[in-house]
C-alpha cells in the first residue's frame, strides 16, 4: 500500500505542477501564487518519491502530503480538484498503511 500510496502521491503532485506551471506560463509573472503552486506540486513529488524509497517513516510522508494538498487549494486551484483528491488519498494511504509482521517471532539458537 505504500506504493500505491507514493504513486497517487506522485502523481498529485505531478498535476499540481503541472497547473501551476500552465497558469504561471499563461499569466506571466503577474500570478506569483501560482509559481508557488508550482513549487508545492515540486515538493509533493518530492514526498512522493521519498515515500517509495523511505517506507519506514510513512506517517510523516502521509501527513505532509495531506498538507500540501490542501495548501496546493488556493495557490495550484488544488490542480483542478483531481491532484487534491490524488494525494489526499495517497496521504491517507501512506498514514493508514501497517507493515506486516511475522506471526511466528523468529529468534536465533543459542550456540552451545
């Protein structure tokens, strides 16, 4: 799940990015808000990627994906609600996510 997770993540991010940049493109350098929605798609990407390769800390991956769909709202316009919805998601996968553990406790012999 923590792959699906990432990937929705990425993806999210992906689409923040991509609106960002398109309005920035289009409004020049009059819509600094969206440069900054720009930079939130950047780093939820970012969150993204570190939430394939570091599973282990997947709570913090998650909860700052949750944040950066939700700031990505006023300055990305939430990447047209589907970026929002996408890491959203993956946010909520990532903190939802539990390893599996071992039924049976697995413990080396003692050498005599």
């Amino acid at each position: 799940m923590t792959i699906l997770g990432g990937v929705f993540i990425l993806v999210g991010g992906l689409v923040f990015a991509a609106v960002g940049a398109l309005v920035f493109a289009f409004f020049g350098f009059l819509s600094g808000l969206f440069f900054i929605g720009l930079v939130v798609g950047l780093l939820t990407m970012v969150v993204g990627a570190l939430m394939i390769a570091v599973p282990a800390a997947h709570a913090v991956w998650g909860a700052l994906a949750i944040v950066f769909a939700i700031v990505s709202l006023p300055f990305a316009l939430g990447g047209f609600v589907i970026g929002f919805l996408l890491a959203l998601v993956g946010g909520i996968l990532a903190i939802a996510w539990k390893p599996i553990t071992s039924v049976f406790p697995v413990t080396e012999a003692r050498k005599v």
